[in-house]
C-alpha cells in the first residue's frame, strides 16, 4: 500500500533548472517515478506536496499532471483529484492486445532491417537478463534489464511511429507486467521464450519471431490479467 504521503513513498528533489522547459522536466521526473513504481497505482497525487517536493509552480505542477492523464498514466477524480492510474480488467485486455500486435510488428521490422551485429546485441541482452533473473534480483531489476532487450529491438527495428506507441502502452502496463514477472517461475520462462525468439531472429525467419514474440506478450498478458482478475472480481 502506498504510503500516507509522497514524501514517504518517493524521496524527491527539487526539479534542477536546466536547458529543458520546466514543465517537460517535472513531467519527466513524474513519469518515471511513476515506472519506478515510486508512486503506485491509486495513489493520490496531492497538488501540494508535489509543489513542496519538486520546488515548482502549482501551474507547472497542474499542466503536468495534464500531459501524463493524457498518456493514461494519471487519471483524474472528480472531488479526489489526480491519483496514478491503475488499468480496469478491460482496459489492461486490450492494452495487452495492442501490444502484442505492436511488439510482433517490431520483430518483424528488426529481421528486415537489423544488421548482424544488431542481432548479436540483441542476444547479449537475452543473456544480461538471464543473470539478472538467476541472481535473485528483484521486479524492479529484472524490468530494467528486460528494458535493454527491447531498446537494442526499437533500435535495429528503425521504425518510431511504432516505437512511440509500444513506449505509451508498455508505460500503462507498467505494473501489470511487474506483476506477471514476480509470477514464481514466470521470469525464468522469459529467459526461455527471448531466446527463442532471438534464434528465429538469428535465422531471418520474420514470421517465426514474430509469432513467438505474440505468444510472449499473450502468456505474460494471461498471468498479469489473473491478478487483476483476482483483486478485482466485480
């Protein structure tokens, strides 16, 4: 459960003045609290102590809040105000749908367009994430380096209309695919599925890898979708 304040829950700093708009930083530094999981899912985003904790304006703090409801990660309560979203049963079915499509689509750009040596990072990303899912690390961890896979992918895939959304919904799912990885067993069934699709990859054999990227999305959308189910049963 989330703590009675942000202070307790995520350590801020004040946001530094750099080259980069005020605004688009404090959005940065709220969007990856919130994939860290420094700010969970329902927990209240309190104008004020957001104010005291980043060391910004109340319009900085409301336009930002704005620009993450709109990319699903905030949502915004009548007589509440913004807390972090957590994705309903069904929502959470189709986000998962739209990923899989976009994540066997980007598998299938990366055969076309990747070079050999794009394919060779891509397998050494499959075996940093190995060590890291037999070290014992934890979710946290184990989601970075699953995140090095799949920059080397977006990478080699060339393709950034599709990188920009795949981003967008991976973000929503954040916590979800956090969930199915701490399944017992599930991370090390990842390890068997990447390579597996790695070797496909390795073969240019595009309709391969891409079917086993879906099935990947889909097993992990199976697990993550019976927790929601479970702590949510209306």
């Amino acid at each position: 459960m989330p703590g009675n304040s942000l202070a307790e829950s995520w350590p801020a700093a004040p946001v530094g003045r750099t080259a980069a708009p005020l605004r688009e930083q404090v959005i940065a530094t709220l969007r990856q609290a919130i994939l860290d999981f420094h700010l969970v899912p329902g927990q209240r985003l309190v104008e004020r102590e957001l104010i005291e904790n980043l060391g910004v304006s109340r319009t900085t703090i409301r336009e930002a809040l704005r620009e993450l409801a709109s990319e699903g990660l905030v949502t915004v309560v009548p007589q509440r105000g913004a807390i972090v979203s957590a994705p309903s049963l069904e929502d959470a079915t189709d986000l998962y749908e739209v990923r899989a499509s976009l994540e066997s689509l980007m598998v299938q750009r990366f055969v076309e367009r990747a070079s050999d040596d794009q394919v060779e990072q891509l397998s050494r990303t499959v075996g940093g994430f190995a060590d890291v899912v037999n070290s014992g690390a934890e979710v946290r961890e184990i989601l970075a380096a699953k995140s090095k896979f799949y920059a080397v992918l977006t990478a080699g895939a060339s393709c950034n209309a599709v990188q920009q959304l795949l981003e967008a919904i991976q973000a929503r799912v954040q916590a979800l695919r956090a969930t199915s990885l701490a399944e017992p067993g599930r991370a090390h069934a990842v390890v068997d599925e990447l390579e597996a699709i790695v070797a496909a990859i390795r073969a240019r054999d595009a309709a391969r890898a891409s079917a086993l990227m879906s099935d990947h999305v889909r097993t992990a959308a199976h697990t993550a979708l019976a927790h929601l189910k479970n702590a949510d049963p209306a």
